[in-house]
C-alpha cells in the first residue's frame, strides 16, 4: 500500500521512504531509502503520479492562497545577506591592522561580515540600510577615491587650516577652511565640530594620494551634531 503523508511517519513505519519536489512544469529532486526487496515499476509510477498530485494540491490550495507569489523583499526585522566581490589584494584594507578596519564597520553598523580568500564579501544582518551602508564603506576602501565623488562622513579631526573627514575606516580627506562654505570662514569650529556628520567632493586626489575634500562645492550638505 503506497500512503501520501508529510509527517515522516513513514520513516518508522514504513519500508519505503520516497520524497519528491517540483513545481507545476515538473520535478526537481528525487529522494528514496528502501527497507525492503522487490520495488517494482508499478509502485514507482504510483509513487510518482501519487506525489504529483499531493504537489499540486500544496501549491494551489494552500500556498497560492496565502502568498501567490514571492516578497519582492524579506521583512523589514527578518535576517538579509549580500555579497560583493573585491581585489584579493584589497582583503587586508578592509581587516586593517589587528583587524580594527573590519571591527569598526561592524560595530557602526551592526552587520556581521565574512570574506573568503578570493575576495568574496557577505555582510549579514536585519537592517537594510545598515547593510547597504556597510557594503558602502567596503566599497569606498577598496576603490579608488575620483574627483568628483560624493561622500558623507564624519569629522574627525580639526586644524587651524581645516577639518578632515573619514570617508571610510582608514581613509580620510581634508576640507581646506576656504572650502568649508561659500561664506567667509574664521575658524573651522564655526563650521563643524568633531563628530559632525558632513557631505563633502572629493575634489583633488595628489601625487601622494592625499584627498582634497569641499563642502562649499556640495549644493546641499547636511551636517548633523
């Protein structure tokens, strides 16, 4: 007797244990563990028409009524993985020395990141937003810094000449004084402060890779204390 059950009762009880999975065009996996001796065709096409049917019912009369087709998204607390792909070479920038690059996006972010030795980036957690602003801050270490880019960041250090800005962990730019607003600057700490967030061009990357920033050439920057 060939009995459609979903519980694995037929694991104890039974001496045939045949799974099937597919879709409506057909099936897409086959697994089988058998007891006994003596499995014939006819039990196979049986087997086979009785899964299909079972499928079929499933998909129709309990899934499609409940969610007829997939999220466009997950939900908004439900965990979410990405995954990028970076320059082997560029593996250590992103760990930094004794791994403080690596922890300091995880801890403004609260993601979980993992990276393989081929450059495989996977950056795990529920908040969408922190996860595309993680891949952000991986983005902007491993590629190379163009005028002309937008970047918010946070100031980080102030000089009497200006302020600099992290763009990323380990990569920082300078705001000259005169570049802070189109008004007249007398002191940079009339401007921003430390921990200000800003929006900055990159404006000039020199022959020693140090980055020229502007916030005067940014037409809307938000500055958050």
């Amino acid at each position: 007797m060939i009995l459609s059950v979903i519980q694995g009762l037929e694991d104890f009880f039974g001496d045939m244990d045949f799974k099937v999975a597919g879709t409506h065009k057909g099936i897409t996996a086959i697994q089988m563990d058998i007891k006994i001796h003596g499995l014939t065709e006819q039990i196979i096409h049986e087997a086979l028409e009785r899964t299909r049917e079972a499928r079929l019912y499933i998909m129709d009369e309990v899934m499609a009524p409940v969610i007829s087709e997939p999220r466009p998204e997950v939900a908004p607390h439900a965990p979410k993985i990405c995954q990028i792909s970076i320059n082997p070479e560029k593996i250590g920038d992103v760990i930094g020395k004794q791994g403080k690059v690596i922890n300091k996006i995880i801890e403004d972010t609260g993601v979980q990141i993992d990276i393989t030795d081929d450059g495989n980036v996977a950056i795990c957690g529920t908040d969408k937003e922190m996860i595309q602003k993680a891949i952000h801050i991986v983005e902007t270490i491993v590629n190379d810094v163009e005028p002309g880019q937008i970047f918010t960041g946070k100031v980080v250090r102030i000089m009497n000449f200006g302020a600099f800005v992290e763009l990323a962990p380990g990569k920082d730019g300078m705001v000259h004084i005169s570049k802070l607003s189109k008004k007249r600057v007398a002191r940079v700490e009339d401007v921003v402060n430390i921990g200000d967030e800003v929006t900055v061009k990159v404006i000039e990357v020199d022959k020693m890779g140090r980055i020229n920033l502007s916030m005067r050439d940014v037409e809307q920057n938000v500055r958050q204390r």
